[in-house]
C-alpha cells in the first residue's frame, strides 16, 4: 500500500427522476478527519451516514463538502396551497380594516413563500423521500471513493519525493562516518595539540593530560549520533512501506532526525563536519515540510 496524501478534489454527478445533483469534495492536511458538510436545507438527516461513510475512506484531513441540488422546477407542476392563501387573504382583510391599503395583486400574493409550492413536493412519500436520500449516500460513496483515489494518486508522487530525502540523509551519515575528521585517532590529536597550544609551558603531567584529551575526545565522539541516524532511516523506510496511516509517526521521526543532526553539529569541530551536519539539516526540514501533507 502505498502513502496517501491529504490533498485532493472529487466531483460525482447524479439523477433521479426530474433531480439532478452532485457532490463536490476537496481535502487539505490536518491533525484529524474534520469534515465541513454543505447540505441543503431539509437535508440534516444524512449529516450523520455521511460522516461514516467518509470516516471508511480517510483517516486525516480537513475537507469541504458541498452537495448542489437541481430539481428542475421547469419540469415540475404548481400548485397553489389553498390553506397558505387563505391565511394571507385573512391578514390582508384584517389589515384593510385598521389602514387604508391598495389591494393586493395576484402575482405578488403568490410570491409569498408558501402559497404557491410544487406538487412534487406536496405529494412526495416517505418512502419516496428515503430513495431519494439513499440515491444521493450512494453517489456520496461514489464522491469519497474517488476523493481517496486522488489523494492516493498524490500520495505515489509524495512517496517517491520522501524515499529520495531519506536516501539523502542516509548518504548525508555515510559520508560522515567517512569523514577523516570523525575517526576518534584525529579526534584525540586534534585535542590534544590544542591542549598543548593552550598549555603552552605549563607543568602538567602527561598522565592527567592524556585523561583530559580522552575526556574531550569521548565529548566529541559523534559515532553514536551516526548509529541513531542510520536506526532512524530504516524506521522511516519501514513507515513508509507500511500499510496504515503514518504521517504523524513520520513527523515525530523527522524531530528525532533533527535532535541526531543538532548534536552533530554541535559536536563537529572539523569545517568538513560542520557542512555535512548543514548539510543534514536541511534536507531533514525539506522531509519535514513534505510529511506535514502525509496521511
């Protein structure tokens, strides 16, 4: 399996009868699964299936979900509600009795919401009411489906660009391991002609300077740095050939990552060092800013 991103878009058309709709979904990166649902008004009741439904298909993510509904009202018969326009009629008479009014005019009594309605909407059943909810959850199944199919498709380009850092940085520790200037020998003379420069003609006995030089050079050993390094890269290697979502255990890896190169630095007193624990730095903040979007 591969990694998912948390960037995507979907958009799934559907019809039933003279409805028409679709869904339209877009993903960014969060902590969690927070999902923003845009319903029309009657339509609260799905909010509930939706989330689960969604919840089967993505682990992490801030997404908008937006569901566009088109009854094509051209198709469909009005009629007025004989009820709704008797209680206008009354309050217009009532009115006319306590102020000098101009009557009414027939279209704008009918523009009143309410007074004139669709038949489909009148007649509609409840078993009519639930197909119609159950056509668009299917389609919004459709919608989260292919929601996940475009963060995975994000997800294969993501994973090539944070194998190629990781294989960096293990390059990055090779080369220091290599280095002439880590070698605990180098270390220890480096130390000690500085110990003797700082010395210069003062009396110290050559025992207590060689357990000062040894001190030090233990200090500035970096070749348990190094191990941790190489430990970290094959963590990231197995989180990444893994099958669940990992993103949040990749981005605890990268600070441990950044711990390992902090102290190399900090460590290195040799310029050829200092550069590869730059070096190292950089690239684990480019992984870092890369597995921030990693489900």
């Amino acid at each position: 399996m591969s990694l998912n991103s948390m960037t995507g878009f979907a958009r799934v058309e559907g019809a039933a009868g003279p409805a028409r709709w679709h869904w339209e979904m877009r993903s960014v990166n969060g902590k969690g699964l927070d999902a923003r649902l845009r319903l029309p008004a009657g339509m609260d009741a799905l909010e509930a299936p939706l989330r689960t439904e969604l919840a089967r298909h993505l682990k992490r993510g801030n997404c908008q979900i937006t569901l566009t509904i088109d009854r094509a009202s051209d198709a469909v018969p009005l009629r007025v509600n004989k009820e709704a326009l008797r209680v206008v009629l009354d309050a217009i008479a009532d009115l006319q009795q306590t102020m000098e009014v101009m009557p009414p005019r027939p279209e704008g009594i009918l523009a009143l919401k309410g007074v004139l309605e669709s038949a489909e909407t009148v007649e509609e059943s409840d078993e009519a009411k639930q197909a119609f909810e159950a056509a668009l959850i299917e389609s919004f199944k459709a919608a989260a489906a292919a929601l996940a199919a475009a963060r995975a498709q994000e997800g294969a380009k993501l994973e090539a660009i944070l194998r190629a850092q990781v294989d960096e940085i293990e390059r990055l520790t090779r080369e220091a391991a290599a280095c002439p200037a880590a070698a605990p020998e180098a270390i220890r003379a480096r130390l000690a002609a500085q110990v003797n420069d700082l010395l210069g003609a003062s009396s110290v006995s050559e025992e207590r300077l060689s357990q000062e030089v040894a001190l030090l050079a233990t200090k500035a050993d970096i070749r348990e740095e190094l191990d941790r390094l190489m430990a970290h890269v094959s963590q990231a290697r197995e989180l990444i050939d893994g099958s669940e979502a990992v993103g949040r255990r990749l981005d605890f890896l990268t600070q441990e990552f950044n711990r390992e190169a902090n102290t190399l630095c900090s460590k290195a007193s040799d310029v050829s060092l200092t550069r590869i624990g730059l070096d190292l730095k950089t690239v684990i903040d480019q992984l870092r800013e890369q597995i921030q979007n990693v489900e």
